[in-house]
C-alpha cells in the first residue's frame, strides 16, 4: 500500500500545471447559496465521488445534521438530527425499499449502488407530505438520466485494505427516447483501526462471538450490481422504466452476533408524467413500483459455530429473512389563484417474515421472529404554494394516512405465552391506524442574498411489524438471556417540530444556519423488562414503549470563496434529545460534531485538507447499557485532476491514524454482541474514471 500513499503524493505535487480551467466550486456555491431552501440539502455525486465512502452512510457524513451506525466495513445506517430507522424516510428515485435484516444490517440505502445515483436530496424535519412516514426527514437518492446522444463512463477505485469499487454504464438518448444499462463491483478486505488490529479482533478470546482465525483478515463484503433504465416520450407524457438486482454476498457486521450470507435485491419503478397546456390542471403523474429482499445471516464464521454436543450443524444460529414492497402513487398539480396546488394519493404494502433457529435457545426449533407481517398504508396529500409578493412565499399543506396491520403467522397461543406477560392490557395479532400530518412553512427574501425561513410541521409515523411483533426466545439457563418481544399495543409516533432558518448568499459564499425543537409524542423507544413471574421458561426481555420526549439543535454550514483559488468550508451541528417523563437522556443522540476544509481548485485540477471532529458524548441512557465516547479528530487529504474525458481522484483518509469510535456504535438490540466497532485507521484510495 505503500506505493498507492507514494502515486497519490506525486499527484499532488505535479499536476497543479497541467492545465487551467474554470472553477466548478462557484457554481456550486450558487445553487446552494440561492437555489436551495435552508431546510433542505443536496449532496452531489462528484461530492461522493472524491471521498472514500463505501455507501450513503458515511457519504451523507459530508453534510451537516448527520451520522451513522457503524456496524461493520459497509453498511452504515443513515442517522437525521438523532433520528434513525423508521424515524426517517430513505429512497432512490421515491421508491420504498426496506431491509430484511431485523438489526437493520441492510439498511435501506445498502440495496442501491452510487454509480446508479446523480445526487442526494434531503428534506430535514416532518416538512414532506409526498410520502407517509416522513416523521423526521426523507433523503432520496435521485438516478442518472442520460445525456442527448450515446455516453458511456467507466470507473475503477483501488484503495487500502484491497478496496475495489468498478463501474461502467452506456446510455443512448435522442430527443424522444433513451435506454441506460450499467454494472457495479464493490468489495474489500477486513479494515484495521488506529491501533492496528483488524475490526473483526475486537473480541476476547474467551468469547465465543470471535472470528474464526480463518475469518479475521478475510474479504469484507463483495457487492455486484445490475440496473437498467429506459425511456420514452409519447405526445405531451413522459414514460419510464427501471429494473436492478443487486447481489451482497458474505458481509461481515463484528457489531452483532451474525454475518450476512447474502442479500439478494430486486427492484423495479414505472413512472409517468403527463403535462397539459391551456387548463389548470397543469401536470398528472403516476409512480408504480415493487421491489423484494432475500436476507440470510448466520454465525458460521464466529467461534460460536464451532461443533459440539449442542451445534449440531455447520452453524450455532440463523436467521432467514425477506421483505417486499409494492406500491403506487398519483398526483397532480393544478394552478389555483396566484398559487399551485398539489393534489395526491398512494399506497403501499409492505411484508417481512423471519424465521430463527438457534441451537443454544430452542435447540434449532425454528421461531417466527417476524411472523409474515403485512402493513397495508393508505394516504392522501394535498399541498399549497402562494407568493406573497415579490419576496414573501407561503406555503401549507396535510396528509391523512390509513394504515392496518397483521402478523399473519402469530397464534393465540405464542402471543399469550410470549408477548402477554411482558404488558398490560389484552394484545391481538392485528391493530390498525388513523393519522393526519401537516405542516406550514413561510420564506422571506427581504433583500437579494438573504432568505429567512420558519415552519411548523406535525409528522407522523405508524410502528413497524419489528416495533410491534418481533418475537425471539432464547433459554432461561443462561443468567445473560434476555428475550426480544415487540409490543402490539404501540401507539404511532408523532414529531412536533418548530424551525428557523437563515440563509445568505453572494457571488462567492454561502451560508446556512438553522434551529429547531420537536416535541415528540409517543416517541418509540427500546425498554428493558423484568422477568415477569421469576421462575422459567420466561427471561428479562427488551421490548419497545412509547414515551414523551423532546430533542432541539442547530446546524451551521458555509462555503467562501477566497483569492488565489481558495475555498473555505466549514460545518457545525448540535442535537440534545430528552425523556420527558423521567428527565433522562435519550439514547443513541450524536454529540456535537463538525468539519473545516480548505481546497485549491482551478477546475482541471484540486487539493483539500480537511479536519473532521466530534466532541465527548456524555449523555447516555445507563439504563440500556450505554456508555460514554470519547471526542475525536480525524485528517484527510484528497486531490484530483481533469484532462479531457478522463479524470483522477486520490485521497488518504485519517491520515495520522487516530483509533477512534463513533458515538453512534450503539449495542440497542438482541442481535448485537455488546462490542462497539471502530472506525478504519489510515486508508488510502485511487480513483480513475473515463467518460464520452
């Protein structure tokens, strides 16, 4: 790796003098600085590109307000102003998609690859009406559409630690019609920490949740992804459609008990947009779409697996998991007034099941850990937009949703015997929800290059079939064994949230600040129970409750523009999260983090250093085994050139090596093994790519 650290340096010092050309950073400053609304955000691919990220995770990193779950070398899960899971909506292209793994070891955005994607939209706080569920912001990934004419872009990543990431996609685009098909490659071997030990040696070696000695500097995960795209233009409507298969085989998660065997994705998206001249109705669209996850994990590389008198089989335990969701959209847009009105509806069904077998519980007694749930959601939306004059926008808008629920394969017997004992009141199988949301929002341009925002939302969101029927029984001979049971009596959660905002802008800067407090109203969060008669087979379990609670926070992000090709950027963000009722601190709520840079860029070549931090997290919930983080600093470097249709980008991330851990390495569930993992030590990367 050495001469990868050597070809990066000598970019860096003989590449400034290859050519001159404009500098892209300003147009980028414009469209943040006067294009984007202070409660959104966009994240570029080019922003992706030149950083190391493996997914959407850590590439969101990049903005302000959010972080990660680090459970392994990829897959990290998005995290929104403290809000995570359900709590926020992930997308590509609008599209539901949801994970098979129940400790979300596939997150949403793990089932789509970057080379599919043009850029990253965020909605921060309960302000989109589009989508049911949106209770603390969307981020939806938006896809390429190909250029007029034939292209075609390959690209190649080789980095530490074995990294690959392989790319390459064709399109043909005339003025009616297009076709796009591309492949993407990704894997990499095991990563070491500051410290030099490898994630997977972060266990004891009396722990039977250690690799096997074969497994601990083995390939990490290997992705390949398919996806193909085609369009057309019929008289005044637009068609598309998209199909991908993603295929994730062996990935390992040190953070939990189990590694992934594979996950297997299908997707599939039909749009349709018809535009209509002369009548206020000016615009109808249609969105239809399905797409289905096969999840296998099990432990058969840890010691656990190992065989004796009790594992039987080439594994100790297992889960098989699928999840699919289908559904469709229509909505208009009507000019109404001086304004334009928005008028929708959708559905969406979505179903997860999950059988367990463990030979340690149930001696591989299968267990219906997600018994066949299906969530069946129903919804309405209507949105106003009205100019106020020149320089006041208004905006209002509400959203009603219709949602039932049903675990297909719990019985009678194992809801009274399982679930019962851990709650008061009669449980079903079955409970159904009505919910409306809305929100108003007022932006003010006094003068030109400052903006003032300030909204009001109320967004909501229903339990999901894990929140409501998880079920995992494990023995009563263990002093250490705690069940996992969902509760079927949850009530929706609901985010009342005030924002202000102020962005200001000019020729050469931009800056965006904002501030917020929510309310939230019964807030799902993870409990821990007693055993409720003392003696077997029943143990203490973790279970969800709802609870009040209130988080608030700022975020600070600026770009300037100085002499000499210099750009200044900087970021800032704080969230302090609160149990109402007892006073004590959320759980899993990120401490203040930030970042600075500064970057020459002359267009066909750049440079930038970068500082990234994080401060002690001392607001803990003891009550769930959490524990304080140590802050933290990292440094990366990143340079890059452009010459014609090819270009190179290398960087070294946490260049001096610093052994650091992410607040946000969380042990919240059943399948976690206790033991947080550290983020990668220096890693270097190369990136080459060529596009006609």
């Amino acid at each position: 790796m050495r001469k990868l650290h050597r070809l990066l340096l000598l970019i860096m010092l003989l590449l400034p003098g290859i050519c001159r050309a404009e500098a892209l950073l300003l147009d980028e400053i414009t469209v943040r600085g006067q294009e984007v609304s202070p409660q959104q955000e966009t994240l570029t691919i080019r922003e992706v590109r030149e950083s190391s990220a493996r997914d959407m995770g850590e590439a969101l990193e990049l903005l302000p307000g959010f972080t990660s779950v680090t459970k392994g070398v990829i897959a990290n899960d998005v995290v929104l102003r403290g809000l995570q899971g359900d709590d926020i909506n992930v997308f590509l292209d609008g599209v539901r998609l949801y994970g098979g793994c129940p400790s979300r070891m596939d997150p949403p955005s793990f089932h789509f690859d970057f080379a599919e994607v043009d850029s990253i939209e965020i909605i921060k706080g309960p302000y989109d009406l589009y989508n049911a569920g949106s209770m603390g912001g969307v981020v939806n990934a938006v896809s390429k559409t190909p250029p007029a004419g034939s292209s075609a872009t390959l690209t190649g990543s080789y980095g530490s630690y074995r990294l690959v990431n392989l790319s390459a996609s064709g399109s043909y685009a005339t003025e009616k019609s297009y076709l796009l098909a591309g492949y993407a490659y990704k894997s990499s071997d095991v990563t070491k920490s500051g410290n030099g030990r490898l994630i997977t040696d972060i266990y004891s070696l009396t722990s039977p949740n250690r690799y096997k000695p074969e497994f601990l500097n083995s390939g990490a995960y290997q992705i390949n992804t398919f996806w193909t795209k085609g369009g057309t233009t019929l008289g005044p409507s637009r068609f598309s459609l998209n199909y991908s298969y993603q295929d994730a085989e062996d990935v390992l998660y040190p953070y939990l008990l189990m590694d992934a065997e594979y996950d297997r994705t299908n997707r599939i998206n039909f749009t349709s947009t018809t535009r209509i001249t002369g009548s206020p109705l000016e615009e109808v669209s249609f969105q239809a779409w399905w797409n289905r996850v096969d999840h296998l994990m099990n432990d058969r590389f840890r010691v656990s697996s190992t065989p004796s008198m009790m594992v039987t089989r080439a594994l100790m335990m297992e889960t098989d998991s699928t999840t699919q969701v289908y559904g469709a959209k229509l909505s208009s847009k009507i000019a109404a007034g001086d304004g334009l009105l928005e008028l929708g509806i959708d559905y969406y069904n979505r179903n997860w099941d999950a059988t367990n077998i463990s030979a340690m519980w149930l001696r591989y007694q299968p267990q219906p850990l997600l018994p066949d749930v299906d969530v069946d959601n129903f919804g309405a939306f209507s949105k106003y937009s009205l100019p106020l004059g020149a320089k006041l926008k208004f905006t209002a808008g509400a959203r009603i949703d219709f949602t039932a629920v049903e675990a297909n394969d719990l019985t009678a017997a194992r809801l009274n015997s399982l679930y019962q004992p851990y709650h008061s009141g009669s449980l079903s199988r079955s409970t159904d929800f009505t919910e409306v949301s809305g929100n108003l929002q007022l932006s003010w341009l006094p003068t030109t290059g400052i903006e003032i925002f300030t909204g009001f939302g109320s967004g909501v969101r229903t339990p999901d079939a894990q929140e409501l029927f998880i079920g995992l029984q494990r023995s009563a001979t263990s002093p250490t064994s705690i069940n996992w049971v969902g509760n079927p009596a949850l009530d929706a959660s609901r985010n009342n949230q005030i924002d202000v905002g102020l962005k200001l802008s000019g020729d050469n800067y931009y800056l965006n600040s904002s501030l917020y407090y929510s309310l939230l109203d019964d807030f799902i969060y993870l409990q821990e129970v007693a055993d409720p008669d003392g003696v077997g087979p029943l143990v203490r379990a973790r279970t969800y409750r709802n609870i009040a609670a209130e988080m608030y926070g700022g975020e600070l992000a600026g770009q300037y523009a100085l002499p000499l090709d210099l750009y200044l950027r900087g970021t800032l963000s704080y969230v302090r999260g609160k149990n109402s009722a007892s006073g004590s601190p959320l759980a899993e709520i990120p401490p203040l983090t930030g970042s600075a840079s500064i970057r020459y860029d002359i267009g066909s070549f750049f440079f930038e250093f970068s500082e990234r931090f994080a401060a002690e997290q001392d607001r803990v919930d003891s009550g769930l085994s959490e524990v304080k983080s140590a802050g933290w600093g990292a440094t990366d470097l990143k340079t890059g050139v452009n010459w014609g249709k090819w270009s190179a980008t290398g960087g070294i991330s946490n260049l001096f090596d610093k052994q650091y851990l992410t607040h946000l390495s969380y042990q919240r569930d059943a399948f976690s093994s206790g033991v947080k993992v550290p983020k990668p030590g220096r890693l270097a990367y190369l990136t080459l790519a060529y596009r006609y």
